[in-house]
C-alpha cells in the first residue's frame, strides 16, 4: 500500500499546483477583463467628449458622412469590445468550470484515500489480534508442555529425599538387630547345669 499512497500524493500534489496555475491565470484574465472594460469605458468617454468638441457648423455641413463614419466607428467598436468581452468570458467559464471539476476530483481523491487508509489500519488491527490471539495460544501450550517436566523434577527430588531416609532407618535397624541375637545365644547357667548320678541310680531303682 506504500507506493499507491505515495501516487496518490503525488497526484495530488500535481493536482494542486494545476489548481494554482489555473487560478493564477484566472486572475491574469480577470485583470485583463476589467483593465479592457476600463479602456472600453474611457474610449467612449473620449468618444463622446470629440463629438461635443466639434462646432454645430461643421456638424450642420458634414453631418452626412461624419454621421455614417461616426456610427461605422461606434458599431466596429461595439463588435470589437462584444467579442472580446464574449471571448474572455467564455473563457472565464471554461476556467471556472475546470477548476470545480479539479476540486471534485481533489476531494473524491482525498476520501477515497482517506478509506483506504482506514481499511488498512483496520486490516493491521486485525492482524494484530490474530497475532496476539496465537502468541498466547503458544504460550499456554509452552508452559502446559514445561509442567509436567517441572513435577517430574520435583517428584524426582523427592523420591532421591525419600531414598536417602530410608537407606539411613534400614541401617540403624540393621545395627539394633546384629547387637540383638548376640545377646539371644548367650548360654545361660541354669539350663546348662548336669544332671546327678544319684538322681539316675534312683530312677533304675525305682523301675
């Protein structure tokens, strides 16, 4: 989307200084209407002030021909200044009408931009949701893989615990037991004492 925004600024950009241009030239053509509008005004001033100046004899003598070439003059002039008054006219109209065409083609421009920057910050926001959503879902699945190697540690610590305390009980029993029998066999004086002669002779005796 970079480079299309970067054509599109540059249209605008050569868009704006059309506009400048067209407007400066506008300008230029308005100064040129009312400075021949002033001549056109002045000339018929000048004009009319030349036929006041001229004698009412001269007037009475020439009036024929001076008055078909002062009306010959008036309509050559009529037609001179109608023209270019029509002409710069037309071509203000022209100007106007490329200038609201420009500015309609500025704004379509600028919001037409202006969605597509939207649409793609929206597709970003998106994206880095998603990106969120499966950054957690690897971690959860991380820590849930890490779980059970962290209790099969601890269980074997444990155990290890566990084994080092039983092996010391079995060899303090182990001890008391040995000191035991030991002390079972010893022969004993009464149980080990003989039996009398006399005792025997008195048992044949008797049978």
């Amino acid at each position: 989307m970079g480079p299309y925004f970067e054509a599109q600024n540059a249209r605008l950009d050569s868009m704006e200084l059309t506009i400048r241009h067209l407007q400066q030239r506008n300008e230029i053509f308005e100064d040129g209407l009312a400075s021949i509008r002033s001549t056109l005004v002045e000339s018929s001033r000048v004009m009319s002030a030349r036929n006041l100046d001229i004698p009412a004899e001269a007037n009475s003598q020439t009036r024929p021909s001076n008055s078909s070439d002062a009306t010959n003059e008036q309509y050559d002039n009529s037609n001179a200044s109608s023209n270019a008054t029509t002409y710069l006219l037309a071509l203000h109209e022209s100007l106007r009408e490329e200038v609201g065409q420009l500015s309609h083609a500025i704004t379509d421009l600028d919001a037409r931009a202006s969605m597509a920057i939207m649409n793609e910050c929206l597709r970003l926001k998106e994206d880095m949701a998603h990106t969120n959503a499966a950054v957690s879902s690897i971690r959860m699945q991380v820590q849930w893989l890490m779980n059970p190697r962290i209790h099969q540690g601890q269980r074997t610590g444990v155990r290890t615990n566990s084994s080092n305390n039983g092996n010391e009980t079995r060899s303090g029993q182990l001890g008391s037991s040995a000191s035991g029998p030991s002390n079972a066999t010893a022969p004993s004086p009464g149980f080990l004492r003989p039996r009398r002669l006399s005792d025997s002779g008195r048992e044949g005796t008797k049978l």
